[in-house]
C-alpha cells in the first residue's frame, strides 16, 4: 500500500465513509414466564424478527466475539451458543451442573469462559466452544450460614474477572450482612487475596448487601446494590479496583427514591438506573455519578416491571414488560441517550423483552493498567507485530470517547476493540484475529485506528498463519 492510498483511506475515514459508530444489531431473549424465545432488532430498524428459537422461560443472553450465550438458569442450568448470522440452529448447548443455577457466562478468550452458579460454591470454567470442563474455583469461603456465597455477576479488570457475591441467607429470609466482590485471576484460575494483613483470601466488602447490576465505570466499578426491599439503605457504589476497596455510595437509593434494580452507563459517570418505588411502580432514571444527581424519569414507560436496559451509541434501550393495566405497552422502548426523548417504540418482540444484548464488544471490562494521566493521547505500537495468534495494542488517552477498531486496507471495519467514555490513563486492548462476526481474518495487513474528538491515528499491523 503506497502512502498516497493510505492517505486516501484515512480520508475516506475522516469524512464519513466508515462511520465512528453505529447503531447495533440487538439480540433480544424474551419470555413470559412460562416460555422463553428470541428476537432480533436489526440496526435503524423499528421491527423486530421474533420467536426465533425456544428457550427456559428464565435466561439471559450475552455476547463475545461472534457468539451469543444464552444461559438458561434454574431449573435448565445449561448454555447455549448461537452463531448471529443464523440465531435459530444452535452451535453448541451444554451443561453447567444440574440444579446449580448459572446466573452469567464470562469468555476470557475464545476458548476460556467462567460461569458463576447461583446455588454452588465453585465458579465453573469451561471452554464456551463446546462446554467442556477447564476447572472450577472454590468460593466456599465467601459463603454465609447457608454454605452457598450467591455468586452471580461478573466484570473484568485488566487481568482480573471480579464476581460479585451476594451471600443471602436462606435459612434466615434470604437476608444479607455484608456482600462482597472477589477477584479471580485469569491465568491462574485462582482467588486474589486483597488484604495480606487480614487472616484469610479477602475481596471488597461492599457499601451496602444484595448488588444486582456489576458494570464498568470509567477505570471504576459501579455496583447497583438494593440492600433491603424498601429500606432504602442501598444505591450505586463505586468501587476502586485498583485500591481494592469500595469508595462508598455515588448515588443513594434516598435520591432515587426507590429499590435500585439494575444500573447501565453511558460514560464514565452518566448512567441510568431501573427504580421500583414503594407501589413496585418501575422506572429509569438518569444519574450522575460524580455529582450523585438523579434526573427526572424517562417518559412513556408502562410503570410495570422492567427487566433489561443498555445503552448502544446514542440511544438507550429499555426492555418494558408492560403493565397488569396496559400489558400492550410491552416491547422495547428506545431514548435519545442525552435528551432522554423516546425515539421508538414499543417494538413487539413476541414476548415481552427479558434481555436485550447488543451483538457487538461492548465495553464491560475495565482495563486500567496505569493511574498516570498522560499529557497526549497515543495509540502505541502494537505487540508482537507480525503475530499469529493475539497482539496487544496499547493506547494512552487524555479521556474521552474513543472508538478503536481494526479495519482492513479497503478502509472497511472488521473489528470493533471499543467503543466507550475512557477516563484518563494508559490501557491495554488486544486482537485474535477474529471479525465481530465470529469469522477468522486472513493473513495479511491490517489497521489499528483510534478515534476520539479532535484525534485520529493508527497503526499497521501484520497477521501471519
């Protein structure tokens, strides 16, 4: 490739003709409590394709590099893998462990996943290709009178995957003295011990029991942690990954007046949060983080039980149930992610929306390798250049939106790395050769190119089989 065509690529870029972000196809699982399907929305699109395959009535879906994971927890405990191009044959489906209740399936890497049951004590490791059985950790420790820990949500920081554990007594009316987050490290399969003083493997005691929702916030954690129903003791807590302790409630479940149920961000420190108030009535209201202000509700919402949000680009999305008064209004409901204005909806999905996954990487790891502020932004060069397998690729940034994707010299995206609001710092993405759509890229040049406001650059890279 001659200079003056990579010129002309990064023109092509620059102006438009490869956008910085798009809208996502998204995977819906739905159910009505007896019966479970799926859905797909494709991108721009204001109908979905339903009633794709026939899932547990009780699951959740998810998403890494090419695949769909749907976990089918109790009473099914297995996983099923979907290839997205063809949602309705399944690749694989196996089993987690009868009656062990899987909540969440974390993939590592293409050939390494964890799973957190709910009504075990050792998180499961498995090869998600095929289910077979890598290991398991032993989190016995971390459990309360029942001998069970209530390991449910996961989230990965740099080399770390952090599971929360909600410890609910179930002898003593499923109450909760103290939840804490463990941190696993990947390579070893094995629990960090965060306080060398106290006797023991020590994780982060949270602000307050009972966390839902573990998401990435900025170089944080934000936990959504309901403590009791109706005591209003819980809120959003922000916790320091890298300090290893929790930084205390960012959001009080006072301000929001109501249960928090479930948390997504749309930056580093803007979120919306699922609000039961006293009636069970649900809502979305918009928080900050940094500031602890809770907005005024999203608008158009039926009131009844909400069960899924996200944010994809500039929209979020809100799985409506519907409500015993106006069932009808069921279906995705789609907002403007900065006025808070709905722009679609309510989307039919066959059954009401129980899980909404955008089919692309999204940003639920942290990765936060350094606590430096850099002066500039850099897209460092990547390693090893030529590779055959992973390459890492090191950025600093000054914070801000970025988008990192890897594209192939006819100027077409071939893979998203991030799309995300990054705090300042220095961080560590990596490439296993695989497009978004699961398939493996030829050997060959490609770039790296990094795009924030105000900032474009790249890197050439070589993948050699």
């Amino acid at each position: 490739m001659t200079l003056r065509h990579l010129s002309l690529l990064l023109i092509g870029i620059t102006t438009g003709l490869v956008p910085a972000t798009a809208q996502t196809d998204l995977f819906v699982v739905t159910s009505d409590f007896s019966t479970g399907s799926a859905a797909i929305l494709p991108a721009s699109s204001d109908d979905a394709q339903v009633n794709l395959l026939t899932i547990h009535a009780d699951a959740i879906g998810q998403y890494f590099d090419g695949r769909i994971y749907i976990v089918n927890r109790l009473g099914q405990d297995n996983v099923i893998v979907l290839d997205p191009a063809n949602p309705t044959q399944p690749l694989a489906q196996f089993s987690v462990g009868n009656g062990t209740n899987p909540h969440q399936i974390y993939v590592v890497s293409p050939s390494k996943a964890y799973v957190t049951r709910y009504d075990d004590s050792h998180l499961l490791v498995v090869d998600p290709r095929d289910g077979a059985e890598l290991g398991t950790v032993d989190l016995s420790e971390f459990a309360d009178g029942d001998g069970l820990p209530e390991m449910a949500e996961m989230i990965g920081v740099d080399d770390r995957v952090y599971v929360s554990c909600q410890r609910l007594d179930r002898d003593n009316g499923w109450v909760s003295d103290a939840s804490f987050l463990i941190a696993i490290d990947t390579v070893h399969d094995a629990v960090v011990d965060l306080d060398a003083v106290t006797p023991g493997a020590q994780g982060i005691r949270l602000s307050a029991p009972n966390p839902g929702s573990i998401v990435a916030a900025g170089r944080h954690i934000a936990a959504a942690v309901v403590a009791g129903f109706g005591d209003l003791e819980g809120g959003i807590d922000l916790i320091d990954p890298t300090s290893g302790r929790s930084l205390g409630l960012a959001v009080s479940e006072a301000d929001l007046e109501g249960d928090i149920s479930l948390l997504t961000m749309a930056t580093a420190t803007k979120g919306f949060a699922v609000v039961a108030d006293a009636s069970f009535i649900n809502s979305v209201k918009p928080v900050n983080l940094e500031t602890g202000a809770v907005g005024e509700p999203l608008r158009g919402l039926s009131g009844g039980f909400i069960s899924t949000v996200v944010v994809d680009g500039d929209r979020v999305i809100v799985g409506d149930r519907g409500s015993v008064s106006d069932p009808t209004a069921a279906g995705l409901k789609i907002y403007d992610v900065e006025t808070g204005v709905l722009i679609a909806g309510p989307i039919d999905t066959g059954l009401p929306p129980a899980s909404v996954v955008p089919l692309r990487n999204v940003a639920t790891a942290i990765v936060a390798t350094s606590s430096v502020v850099p002066a500039s932004s850099s897209l460092d060069a990547p390693y090893p250049n030529p590779f055959n397998a992973t390459i890492q690729i090191p950025l600093q940034t000054t914070g801000g939106d970025l988008d990192v994707a890897i594209f192939n010299l006819l100027g077409q995206r071939l893979h998203t790395l991030t799309q995300a609001n990054l705090s300042a710092g220095a961080y560590h993405l990596s490439w296993d050769g695989l497009t978004d759509a699961g398939t493996s890229a030829a050997s060959g040049p490609y770039l790296v190119l990094l795009r924030g406001h105000d900032i474009q650059l790249t890197q050439r890279i070589m993948l050699l089989k």
